[in-house]
C-alpha cells in the first residue's frame, strides 16, 4: 500500500455501510418499523458489498479469459512455427534422398557441428564456421550455376572433381603453369605431390570408363629436345591418358593471343587457372586464382577451344618415334 491509499476490502466495506446508513435513515424518514430499518439496511450493504465484489470478478474474469486468449495464439503460433520447421526439415531430408544424398551423410553433419560447438576451444569454433560458411558460399554459387573463383592455387577441387567425373576429361597442359622454369625437368605440377596424387586419380579415373586427353602446349620450339618432357608425357601415356603436344607454330591462329590452363570435366565445368609473371629464379609458377566456369555458354567455349586445339596439336607417338630415331635423344 502506497501512502495513505485505502486498502480495496476496506473500501468496499466502507460503500456497504454508506449505502447501509442511507437506507436505515429512508426507514426512519419513512416511519418504518426499527426492525424494518436493521433488515433492509443489512441487506441492502450486504447487496453493495456482493455486487462490488461481483464487479471485481468479472473484472478479473475478462482480464484472465483475455490473457488466455492470448496464450493460446502465442501456444498455436509456437505449434504452427515448429511444425513448419519440422515439415520444411522433412522435405529437406527427402529432397536430399531424392537427389542421393544420404541422410546418415547430413545427420552425421549437423551431429559433428553441435560437437564442435560444444568444443571449449574457440580457435576450432571458428575455424569450424569459417569452413560451414565457405562450403554454403560454394554451394550457393554451384546452386546459381554462376563461375566460382578461388584466390591462389586450388588443390580440392581438381582432385575432387578428378574423383567424381563420370564421362570424360579434357585437358591443356601449358609450360608456364605446369612446367618449371627451364622446363618439364626443372620442378613444376608433375614433380610435386599434387601432380602425382593428380595422375593416381587419373589412373582410377580411367579404369572406370572415363577418356582423359591432355595436350602439352609448348611456349618454345626448344622444350621438344627436353627429355623432361617425353617423360612427363610418357607418365600419363602410361596410366593411359591420350596424349598430344602443341608447338608453338602449330597453335591455331585465332588462339595464339588467348592461350590459358583449362580442364573440362564431362564437358560440364571448365576448371581454369591463371598464373602470375614468373621471375627468372623460380621454378613454379605462383597461380593468381582458381576459377570453375558453369555458365553453359562459356563451357561450350571451352570445349570448342580444346578441339582446336586438339586437331592441331601432335600425337605423342610421333614423339616417342623421334627419341627412338635418335639414341642421341635424352
């Protein structure tokens, strides 16, 4: 109670017997008989104070069935929301087996994700949301079938997308970006453990149907007497990828200004690299950016640039026959 603020019982108490006292002096007034006065004074307070209390309840009654009224909108949207997060979640899981992907794969995915949350350590925290987020950006441009870029030199995809082509792969091999400085034999991709993890997944990839072509496209007539060269062609004849070499002279007009490193996958995405300027005393070449091309007009650009390409270039056996026809030759 605040100050000098009546409690409501008191006050309720108080309107009874005003109402009370007023009506006891209308008797009086009236000549009534004192018992008549007592009786209908009595009641008539008893009436005020019933019906205040009454008025209170019903007060409160509206209040409580108001307030309820609420809750249960508050309870039904809560119910609505959740059960559309569960019938979205449901679709989502079947749309994923539809497409097949498996849904151990995503259970296991959002298990180990509440794990790492879980983990005290925040390095791995937010090592782990760096991750999620680079694979959803991936996954959003894969899904938009927009061009993907990667700044630097790139390692998964080319792997990744060796693993999974089902049809073909066709490749350009050029001396300023898989060769060292002074040729096949000075460093570059194919002395690395990328070009030779690289050429395992090309061996696999081949021994379940998939036709892999690749043309070394030279920068120089003299790389032809490097015997870093022939071997490097002879690894990947080996494991049986069709092999041809471009020289310089041989490469087709219209594509003498616009060379670049390309492989096409199942002629569906143009992985493509492009180098920045070598100084002299470095053997690899530092790669600027990695791009996947999925725009279905580019690809097919790329696909009619590698046939050019292709008819124009040399067989690796009229190569090997040249080394066989001059022992001089290593």
């Amino acid at each position: 109670m605040r100050g000098n603020e009546i409690p409501p019982v008191l006050r309720k108490i108080f309107y009874a017997v005003i109402v009370g006292s007023i009506t006891y002096l209308v008797t009086e007034a009236a000549d009534q008989p004192y018992i008549w006065g007592i009786t209908l004074s009595a009641f008539m307070g008893g009436v005020t104070l019933v019906v205040q209390f009454l008025s209170e309840f019903e007060a409160r009654l509206a209040k409580v069935e108001g307030g309820q009224e609420k809750l249960d909108q508050e309870m039904k949207k809560l119910v609505s929301d959740q059960f559309k997060k569960v019938n979205k979640a449901t679709e989502l899981f079947g749309r994923a087996e539809e497409h097949e992907l498996r849904e151990d794969e995503i259970t296991k995915l959002v298990q180990n994700w509440i794990h790492v949350q879980r983990n005290t350590v925040p390095l791995i925290k937010n090592f782990a949301h760096l991750e999620v987020t680079r694979l959803l950006e991936l996954l959003r441009e894969l899904a938009e079938g927009t061009d993907v870029t990667y700044d630097g030199e790139d390692r998964d995809w080319l792997l990744e997308l060796t693993r999974v082509a089902e049809t073909s792969i066709d490749a350009t091999s050029l001396t300023t970006v898989d060769a060292g400085s002074s040729g096949y034999a000075d460093g570059g991709l194919w002395g690395s453990d990328l070009g030779q993890h690289y050429l395992d997944l090309q061996r696999e990839a081949i021994q379940r149907g998939v036709v892999i072509r690749r043309i070394f496209i030279l920068d120089r007539m003299e790389l032809l007497d490097d015997p870093g060269l022939l071997q490097v062609c002879r690894l990947h004849a080996d494991v049986g990828v069709k092999v041809k070499i471009l020289t310089p002279e041989a490469v087709p007009g219209t594509r003498k200004v616009s060379l670049f490193d390309f492989i096409l996958f199942d002629k569906k995405i143009s992985y493509e690299v492009t180098p920045a300027s070598r100084v002299a005393d470095v053997t690899k070449p530092a790669m600027v950016y990695t791009r996947l091309a999925l725009r279905s007009t580019r690809v097919a650009e790329r696909v009619k640039r590698f046939q050019d390409l292709w008819e124009a270039a040399t067989d690796f056996g009229q190569l090997e026959k040249r080394d066989e026809q001059n022992p001089d030759f290593q």
